[in-house]
C-alpha cells in the first residue's frame, strides 16, 4: 500500500522533468533559430538558397544532426545517417561505372560505340582501338558473382569468388614476404655506433639504434611461448611488454589528436564558413 | 564517499572539449611550431627535387579525413608547384576523385594561375583494385589506364605520353587515411619498382607506419601537427607563403588542437588524481 503513492509520486515528478527538459529545449532551439534568422536577414550569414547557400546549410545541419549523438539516441541522427548511407551506396555505385566498367570493360569490348558516345578520350588520332577480346573473361567472371543473388544457383558465384580470393592471396603473400619479412629485418639491422659524414659520433642516432634493436628483441622474446616467462626470459619479456605499451600509448596519443582534428575541421566549418562569427 | 572524476557525467566532458576547441577558434590561441627532425627531412628531399620531376601524389582519403590531411596535401602541392615539379595525382579510393580537383582548383588554380593542366599537373583519377591495382600501377600503368581522370586519351596527353610504371616517377607521396594507403604503395608499389617514398597520414595511421622507417619511407608526416610544421618550413624557406592569400590550415587548427590537448591531459591527470584520494579514503 505504501508503494504506489510513492511510486505515483515518482512518476509524476519524472513526467514534469521530461516536460521541463521538452520545453528547456524548444525554448533553446527557438531562440536558436530567431538567432538564426535575424543575421541572415542583416546579411551576416550566408542565407539558405543558391546552390552554395543551400549546400552550406545542409552540411551544417546534418553536423548538428550528427553531433546531437552526444546527447544520446534521437530521430535526426538517425536521419542523417540513413542519407549518410543512402548517398554513399549511390556514389559508390556511380563512381565505379565510370571509372571501372565504362573504360575498363565496355571501352575494351566495344571500344567503337564508347568512344563514340560515352568517353571521346578513348580515340587516338581520331580511331578507336581495337576490340580486346580478353576482357569476355573479367566480364564473365563479373557477371558470375551476380548469381550470389539468384536463388537457385548461388554457388556459381564461387567461381570467380575462388578467382579472387586466390589472386589476393597470392598477392598479399608476396607484398608481406618482401617489404614486411625481409623488409622489416633489414630495416632492424641498424648500426649502434652512428657517425655523421665529418666522423663525429651521433649519440642521438646510436641510442635510437639500440632501442630498435632491444625493443624487437623484447618483444619478440615475449610473443616465444614455447618456453616459460621466468628468469632472465622473462625479464627480458617483461621489457616487451613495456616496449608494447609504450606503442599503444603513442597510438592512443595519435588517435586523440586524429580525432581532436577532425572535431577542430568541423567547428572551423560551423564557426567560420557557416556562421561567420570567426575569421580564418 | 569521496567524489571521483570518472563519476562525471560524460556530457560535461564533450562540453569541455568543445568550448576548449571553440574559444581558440573564436580568439585566436596559437602556440609557436618547431619541426621535428623527420618533418625536416622529407621537407628537404622534396625540396632537392629539380624542376621538372615527377612527383606521384597519391591521394587516398575521404571528406572525413579532410581536416587532417587536406593542409598537407595544400603544402606538399604548393612546395611542389613552387619548385617546378610536375605533380601526377592518383587516387586508389572511390572518394578520392573530390579531394584531387579540390586541390587543383583551391591550391593549383588560384595560387599559381601560370600552371597549365596536362602540362604542369595531371590527375590520373581513381582506379579500384585496392593493392592489386597499386602493383599494376608498379609494373605497367597502361594495363590499367587507357585515359587520366579527365578522359583525354593518355597517350596523347603531354605529361602521361612518356609513363610507363612507377618507375617513371621520380619520388611517390603518399597521403593516406587508412586502406589501401601508405602501406600498400609501400608493399606493392615503390619496395619493388625501387621509387623513393615519403608520406603524409592521419595521426590513427602514424604509428602502424613508423616501422617502415628509414629503409623503406623517407619520412612521415603524422596528423595536423606535422603538416603544420611542413607549413612553417615552406613559410621560412619561401617566405612568399606568409602571405594570407594562401591559408595556412594546419597552423590555424594548431591552437585549437593544443588546448584541447590540454583539457584532455588535465581531465586525466584529475581523474586519476580523485581516483587515487578516493581509494585511499576507503582504505581508512
């Protein structure tokens, strides 16, 4: 019996804070967009039409709409990230007919018609190239990974799926043995006594040299599980461990200020090219 | 209880760190730049380039990247223009083909109005594939470009006539933002053609791409902080630069940055701090 009221109660002044907080709001937004209003009407602040007017404001309010995220969950943020999405998929879609199929699969296989009517560039001297019969090849294996969507024979697409996967392997394998592997080995066998051109000793290079050299030993060291981290090991993989930290620290540093610049680009654009009330 | 930091409601945080980037923006806080030794370095090794090398820069980001890597790509075009170095700009993203002719027409167009297209700067445009099509572009370019990015036939234009891979090229710059990027044109491309490379990054990618340093990368520019100090040295070497009319982004955003910077340390600092006298007030 002794819970309702209370819980009523509760209730009741948890309805008049989200109506406080409704009209804290609206109020906010109002005078906001009197704000708004009234300097683009003295002319302070780029008005909302004209091809670039319009596009000012659409980037600006789809950064609001972005940053209210902060704030928590809410409809305008879903809303620009679904036309987020949206423009996206459609940009991709469009730059890749263009830049893929128009001249480096129809300008092969009908080079005459393209050049004719889609990409003028393709002619030199005034003729179109000959047809490269080859590219029936990359088309039929294109044309095969859209059998992924039919019901009915989903596993032709495997085919050029097994093409790819193959081509990328073989690929990735020879970039990772060559500049990763051998690379990086060569790049860590570094001289511990660095002299300049004049046959003065560089201290600063030689005690960057000898970090490079311990900190992979250490590391590496502490990625050897085939023997038990004690003893000297594992000191020597505890100092792995610390050279491991040490990196995640700096990334995590970098990644602040990656981000801390991108928030700085958007509140330029907002402060600046938007609104105007600071200058570049 | 002691009160602890952590305990703060986050909305309070972003607030801070918002008016601690909004109020440098509005007055104007900036710190002076020093260059760091690596910065230096790949500044020099542009700057030996004679008029008349071909500069392959490959610009692989998108508009969400811009803040970061568009001053760098603004400063390396203006150092390249300045020297007379023929600049070829390519790009392995779908969203590059936007970041291209926003340079040439903000940097290339308006700063240096003498310098022709076709004749001094080219783009190349984007090509898919990710690594696959970088080694293309490493062994035999014409496999893979019929046309440049603005559809004149590339055997008739005046600077793509005489390409044939990356070895053409004299040095590649790389400004990347994730993959493909500085890594693969690393992998694929100027470890097996033997081209030297130098980069310029987000801050998110510097540190994955140190290792490659100083067999296989001539340098590194990480994030805003090191186009700004690419700005200065191009300001003290061409003191033309100085003049408003060309912006120098990354020093502008440098004020901003560092007090954010500062915020985020003091936030720190305080939160372990309260942490700290927290956890020994309940030991007692």
């Amino acid at each position: 019996m002794g819970a309702a009221p209370a819980s009523g109660s509760n209730g009741a002044t948890g309805g008049g804070s989200v109506n406080r907080k409704a009209i804290l709001w609206a109020v906010l937004m109002g005078a906001g967009g009197l704000w708004l209003v009234w300097r683009v009407a003295t002319g302070a602040m780029p008005a909302p039409w004209g091809l670039e007017g319009l596009g000012l404001w659409v980037a600006a309010l789809l950064t609001l709409a972005v940053f209210s995220f902060l704030l928590g969950d809410n409809p305008v943020y879903k809303f620009a990230e679904h036309l987020f999405v949206g423009v996206s998929a459609a940009y991709w879609m469009v730059t890749n007919i263009w830049a893929v199929l128009v001249p480096n699969l129809f300008g092969k296989l009908f080079p005459e018609w393209i050049s004719t009517h889609l990409l003028p560039g393709l002619r030199e001297n005034g003729r179109a190239p000959e047809t490269d019969w080859f590219y029936l090849v990359p088309a039929v294996f294109g044309i095969l990974l859209l059998w992924r969507l039919s019901p009915k024979w989903p596993w032709m697409s495997r085919w050029a799926l097994a093409f790819i996967i193959g081509i990328t392997a073989g690929l990735r394998a020879i970039g990772f043995v060559a500049s990763d592997f051998i690379g990086q080995i060569h790049g860590t066998i570094v001289s511990l006594a660095v002299w300049s051109d004049t046959g003065s000793f560089l201290p600063g290079a030689s005690f960057n040299g000898l970090i490079t050299l311990v900190g992979v030993l250490a590391g590496l060291c502490y990625f050897y599980f085939s023997k038990e981290q004690t003893g000297l090991f594992g000191r020597v993989s505890r100092l792995g461990v610390w050279t491991l930290m040490i990196t995640f620290g700096a990334g995590f540093g970098y990644t602040v200020m990656g981000r801390v610049a991108l928030l700085v680009g958007r509140l330029q654009f907002l402060l600046i090219d938007w609104l105007r009330i600071a200058s570049p | 209880m002691a009160w602890r930091l952590p305990e703060l409601d986050r909305r309070i945080v972003f607030a801070l760190v918002g008016l601690s980037v909004t109020i440098p923006i509005l007055w104007k806080f900036h710190f002076p730049e020093f260059p760091s030794p690596m910065v230096r370095g790949v500044f020099e090794r542009v700057d030996s380039l004679p008029a008349g090398s071909k500069l392959l820069l490959t610009l692989d980001y998108d508009p969400g990247s811009e803040p970061e890597l568009n001053p760098m790509t603004d400063a390396v075009t203006r150092h390249a223009a300045t020297k007379g170095i023929r600049i070829y700009y390519i790009t392995m993203w779908a969203t590059g083909p936007p970041m291209i002719e926003r340079v040439i027409r903000q940097v290339l167009q308006k700063e240096f109005p003498d310098l022709a297209y076709g004749r001094d700067f080219v783009t190349l445009g984007y090509k898919p594939g990710n690594e696959a099509a970088i080694a293309i572009v490493a062994s035999d370019l014409r496999k893979l470009f019929t046309t440049d990015g603005r559809g004149t036939n590339i055997n008739a234009g005046e600077m793509t006539g005489s390409l044939r891979n990356l070895r053409s090229f004299d040095m590649v710059f790389s400004v990347s933002a994730g993959f493909p990027g500085t890594k693969e044109w690393i992998q694929y491309g100027t470890d097996t053609a033997g081209v030297p490379i130098a980069a310029g990054m987000t801050a998110v990618q510097a540190p994955l791409n140190y290792p490659y340093y100083p067999t296989q990368l001539l340098g590194i520019l990480g994030g805003i902080k090191a186009a700004a100090e690419y700005e200065l040295l191009l300001v003290k070497k061409y003191p033309r630069f100085a003049d408003p009319a060309f912006p120098q982004e990354a020093t502008a955003k440098m004020g901003p940055q560092t007090w954010a910077h500062l915020t985020i340390i003091g936030l720190i600092v305080l939160g372990n701090l309260t942490t700290l006298l927290a956890g020994r007030r309940g030991r007692r």
